[in-house]
C-alpha cells in the first residue's frame, strides 16, 4: 500500500462529509464526479506503478468515464429537466447531517477493526471508508425528500461498493466491475425523474394523498388518476 | 448446452412479441402462450441433465435448481394461459370502465417474457457474480410491470419497489464481494465466485469475514425476498401490480432470492452453520409476527395477500434455519401454487368489483358464487387446513422446532388464520352493495375466469390429501 493510496481513501471520506453538508444539488453532483475521478485513481496506485496490471488500467478507465463523467453529467441533465436546485426541506438538517456521517463513519472503523485483515494484499483503509461510504449514501437515501438528491445518495452508495471491490478484490480481476451493472439502477433512477417527471415525493398526487399506499388507510380506486403520458410513448 | 434453452428462449421471444403483437394483440398473447409451452418443454428436458456432472463454472443444473425452474415454468404457464383470456378482459372492464389507459399488451407481454428468462436466469447459475447479475436483471424486468395500470399508485409503489430493491442488491453485491474475500482458494486454484470453487475451498474461510458475508447477503436477498424488517416495498407493489404480475411476484421471483440466501448457506462451512441459521429462525419468526399484526387489520384483500407472502417466506426462513430443507422446499412449491390461485381470484374480484377494499365487496356469494367458493377454498389451503399440503409441511415445522420456537410459530399462523377468515367471510358473505360491482358483465368475465383457479384448487387438494396419506402412514 502506498502513501498515495491512503491520501485517495482520505480524499474519499473528506468528500463523504462534504456531501452531507452541502445543499446545492449542482455541488453535490460535482462531489460525486470527484469521488468517481478518485475510484479511477485507486487501482493504479494501490500497488507501485511498476505492478500495475493491465486489468487495473482497464477498471480506472471504466470507473473514470462511468462513475466521473458519464452518469454526474446526466444527473446534471435530468437536475435541469426537472427544475431543481436546491434540496430544501431536508428530512435531517444539514449540520445534524453531518454529525451523523460523521457517526457513521466512526462505526465503520469500528467494524472494519473487527475484521482481521484479508490474507492477500489489499488495503487494510478500504473495507472502513467503503463502508462509511455505503452508509452515508444510504443516509442521504433516507435523510432527503427529493428523488433526484435519493438517486444521487444511490450513486453515493454504489461508489462505496465499488471502493471496496477496488481495494481488496485486486486478484479477482474483473469481477470488481459487476458494481458497473448497479449504475443501471442510477440510470433508471435518472430516466425516472426526467421522463416521468417524478420530481420530489410524487407531487403531481395532492398533498393529502401522499401516503396513498400504507396499511391503515382503505384503499380507494378511483381516485388514482391518470398518469401524463411518459415522453417516449406520446405518440 | 441444454441449460441456455430456457434462459435463451425467452429473451429472444421477447422482440419478436413486441414486433408481431404490435399488429394485433392476439399474437402477442400467443406467442407469450407459446413461450410458456416451450420454456416448460425446455425445464423438463433439464430433468434429464440434473445428474450430469457441471462442466461450466457459470450455468449448471442442479436439484434446488431444478425445483425453483419448475415452480417457476409451471406457474408461468399457467399465468400466460390466464393471461390470454383476462387481457381482453381487463382492457375492457379495466381500462375503458374507469377512463385509464394501460400498458400497451406486446409491451407487456414482451416484458413478461423477459422476467421469465431472468428467473429462470438466477435458478441456473452456478456462479455468485452471475448469480446476484441475475437478481438485479429480476428487479429491472419486473419494475415496470408493476406499471401496467398506470395509476399514480401503482406509480409510486413501482418508484419504491426499485428504490428499496436497488438498495438490497447493493447490499447484496457488497456481500458477495465480502464472500470472495472470506473464502480463499487454495494457492494455484484459478481464483472465482463459482460454488464449486467456493465449496471446495470452504475449509480454509475466515469465519469473521465469512459472517459478515452472510450478514450482507442475508439483508441483501432477504430485502427482495420480503423478509421482516426489510419487507416494506412487497405489500405496495404486489397490491398495486395488475394480479397475474403479483402471482409472478409473490409465487416465483420470492423464491428466486430465497434461492441466493440458500446458496450461501450452500458454501457455508460446518462450524459457522449454526450462526446462520439463527438468524434465518429470528427473521422467519420476526416476518410471522409482522404478517400476522398486518393480516388482522388490514382493509385491502390484495395486502392482505401480500403479507402472507411475507409469511410463508418467513416460514421458509425458519424451515431452513431448522434444517428442514425438504420440507420447507415442499412448503416453498405449495405456497406458490396456492398463492397464484388466490391472486387470480383477487384479481378476478377487483375487476368485478373494480375496489380493493375489504369493507366494499359484499355478498360474493350471491354474486358470484363460484368466485366466492373459490376464494374461502384458497383461504383454508394458504392457511394451512387440512387437506391443504401446508398442514403437513407446517406440522413437520412446528414438530422440529421445539416447545417454545413450535408454540410461537402455532400461535401466529392461528392468528393469521382469524385475520384471514375474518376478511374472506366479510367479503363473501352479506348482502350485495348495488354500487360496488363495475357491471354485470364483469362480474360474468370474473366467473368464466374462474376455471384455471378451480383446476389449481383441486389439485392441490389430491396433493394434500396424498401427502396426508403418506404422513400417516409413516406414523
């Protein structure tokens, strides 16, 4: 492991806490490339350069153009599409937020220390900050209303997998980059919002029947009214 | 070779559904007919292959497999059978009675056909990577079938369901990473995710590894396959799903990811076994007391469904925690079988009637009687009376599992019995309400529909009472 690693995976949590604490969603977006810029960092400097497989080139590659370009830039297209920039009424405010990740990742180390390191190479950091990571994504799932800020908390936990995929699986080649299949569901999740128009919490439904589907309220059908049409069948 | 058939077949049916059925949508429901046919063709033609030695490291059969194709294709089969009749139906009493448009039919069917392959996808694979690629693909292809009513409810409850499952994959991933990491291959060995690498080199895990793991996958497939604490996407998507999707839903893809939980448990080393069957006995238990408290009060017979789903998955859970494998694989087709049969009778009901809620639909019996008898035959069989095959299979459990572990699980499959008979009698019995039913005419589609459930009916009777024989005769 070298010390370029360790600043990668101090960089990584850095932009954790920075996450929680920021409410633009344009700055969000941005952080998130930034984490994707540093996923394709990560496998070249795990070993010394002069190890380097051609494997690892090959998964930098990916994770820069995927996880740093490809999906923040779409993000940044459906943010524009549904018009949204700011996260406002967070579930959790913004400074208690990050106390909480801040939590979270004190709990990771504390797993991580749990787990005896892995017998072959591997960084012992990885499994703590790819788990911080993971859970502050899935905090951002739960702590913020918006579906484009829950999609961007999603690509958060996914880089977090993929961390831990890039720092202890270098042996297992690619298998690392099953996580590129989980980018789907960011794809998904962006192509909802922009052509289904599901901008925050389904609010083209009125405010008193937001919570439609749950177990004490009667069901009723005939409310339930039509959708708009989606983009891609308005023939 | 041979395993591709149904995994292949599908996926490749599908565009040529969407392309004939875009003409007529009798084709479409052909096709999709024929599909059927064929992947059931193709399963048992699996049969002959399930002994053989498994060359490919990525696609094999083998017996839990097998099991898990053939609830699958069978239940498939008769989905489609029912589909061909009900989707001219619920176009007309459906779409056109309450103003909505639905999901054009070859784009349905063609999804459906790719649901199909990725199940039969997830049950073939004999590698933890292909294994959890499969899981994902099931998730994606079911999303938007959920979708075909175009409600905003069902909206919403296709939003969750994705949202809440991509979660539990990527849990699920994390875990089959960790897995890698606790189980090293002895030196030399082409490293991988097969379980026949892992299997092997199972003497040399590192337990702390291993059981973190089993912890992440156990979150990660139990979230899709409706376990407790996780559950809470499975009531939303399978009411809201038109009721041929809930049968798929509910009866074959929960089965699926219970199969990514048992195959880990399959790699699982001796020593750590127990540690995971604790956990499998204290959620089966934890989901048995959600379902029972939400079966009680529930207003909405579809949910009502849902959540003895979330039931007998616990049940399953508890089956395999026990060791019971057998049986909880008995319990695991009977459930599905008995599940389908309910939920075309609830869909049968809510085209009738065009409500979900309970307090709505009165005097079934009066109405439709066939429907009625149907769906109070449906209720004693999930529940597990007698000659229902879940008696035996849940009497075996109840007897394996001890004084305080049986008594627990007695006391709540009774009260989800009085949740349910109490819902199912309201419904059928009474006076009708005159505004509750869509028309006349409905309510005539509903009880021609109601054959295919008739038929499941008896035939899960003769498979109850010939497994009551059988039990009583090992006494």
């Amino acid at each position: 492991m070298t010390a370029w690693c360790e600043a990668v995976l101090a960089a990584f949590l850095l932009t954790d806490i920075m996450l929680a604490a920021s409410s633009r969603l344009l700055h969000c977006i941005r952080i998130v490339a930034a984490q994707g810029l540093l996923l394709g960092i990560l496998p070249l400097v795990i070993r010394s350069w002069s190890e380097v497989h051609p494997d690892q080139i090959w998964i930098s590659l990916v994770n820069i153009g995927i996880k740093g370009v490809a999906l923040p830039l779409l993000l940044i297209l459906a943010m524009k599409q549904a018009n949204v920039r700011r996260e406002l009424e967070p579930f959790v405010g913004y400074s208690l937020s990050v106390v909480a990740v801040l939590g979270l990742t004190g709990i990771s180390f504390w797993v991580g220390a749990q787990l005896p390191p892995p017998v072959e190479a591997g960084v012992r950091l990885a499994m703590p900050v790819a788990f911080s990571t993971m859970l502050t994504g899935l905090f951002m799932v739960m702590a913020r209303r918006k579906a484009i800020t829950q999609a961007i908390g999603f690509l958060i936990f996914e880089n977090g997998i993929t961390l831990f995929g890039t720092g202890l699986m270098i042996e297992y080649g690619l298998v690392v980059e099953l996580g590129i299949l989980l980018d789907v569901f960011v794809l998904v999740f962006v192509m909802g919002i922009a052509l289904f128009q599901i901008n925050q919490e389904f609010e083209h439904i009125d405010a008193d029947k937001l919570n439609r589907l749950g177990d004490w309220s009667a069901p009723d059908e005939e409310d339930a009214e039509a959708l708009p049409t989606p983009a891609e069948e308005g023939r | 070779m041979m395993v591709l058939i149904p995994i292949l077949l599908p996926a490749l049916m599908a565009p040529v559904i969407w392309f004939a059925g875009r003409r007529s949508s009798l084709a479409a429901r052909v096709l999709l007919l024929v599909t059927a046919l064929l992947h059931a063709g193709g399963t048992i033609a699996l049969y002959r292959w399930c002994d053989a030695p498994m060359e490919g490291e990525y696609l094999g059969v083998d017996p839990l497999g097998l099991w898990v194709v053939s609830i699958t294709s069978l239940l498939f089969l008769c989905v489609s059978l029912h589909a061909f009749f009900w989707l001219p139906m619920a176009r007309k009493y459906e779409g056109g009675a309450h103003g909505r448009s639905l999901m054009s039919e070859h784009l349905f069917c063609s999804i459906l056909v790719c649901f199909l392959s990725t199940m039969t996808l997830v049950a073939l694979s004999r590698n933890f990577g292909l294994l959890w690629v499969a899981v994902e693909a099931t998730t994606l292809a079911s999303a938007p079938l959920i979708c075909f009513h175009r409600s905003a409810g069902s909206l919403e409850a296709m939003w969750k369901y994705l949202l809440i499952c991509s979660v539990g994959i990527g849990l699920a991933l994390f875990g089959t990473l960790m897995l890698g990491v606790a189980i090293q291959p002895p030196v030399g060995a082409e490293p991988g995710l097969g379980f026949t690498v892992l299997g092997a080199a199972c003497n040399t895990v590192n337990p702390a590894w291993f059981k973190a793991a089993f912890i992440f996958c156990f979150a990660g497939y139990g979230l899709k396959m409706g376990l407790a604490p996780f559950h809470t996407w499975l009531p939303d998507a399978h009411s809201e799903a038109p009721s041929m999707v809930s049968v798929l839903l509910s009866g074959a893809l929960l089965n699926c990811s219970f199969l990514g939980i048992v195959r880990v448990l399959g790699v699982a080393p001796a020593s750590l076994r127990s540690f995971c069957n604790g956990y499998l006995v204290a959620f089966g238990v934890l989901s048995l007391v959600i379902a029972a408290f939400f079966i009680i009060r529930q207003s909405d017979y579809k949910r009502m469904l849902a959540y003895s789903s979330v039931e007998h998955m616990g049940l399953l859970a508890i089956f395999f925690g026990l060791d019971e494998e057998v049986t909880g694989l008995i319990h695991m087709g009977v459930h599905s079988l008995t599940k389908m049969m309910l939920f075309l009778i609830a869909g049968n009901i809510l085209m009738a009637c065009g409500t979900r809620s309970v307090e709505k639909v009165r005097g079934l019996f009066e109405r439709m009687p066939r429907t009625a008898w149907l769906w109070a035959a449906g209720m004693f069989l999930i529940c597990g009376t007698p000659p229902s095959p879940l008696f035996v299979t849940e009497l075996l459990l109840v007897q394996r599992a001890g004084w305080w572990l049986g008594g627990t699980i007695l006391l709540l499959l009774f009260a989800v019995f009085c949740g349910m008979s109490m819902i199912v009698f309201r419904m059928v019995g009474g006076k009708a309400a005159p505004e509750c039913a869509v028309s006349r005419d409905a309510e005539r589609a509903a009880e021609k529909l109601a054959w295919l459930p008739g038929v499941l009916a008896v035939l899960l009777l003769g498979w109850g009472s010939l497994l009551i024989w059988n039990f009583m005769g090992r006494l």
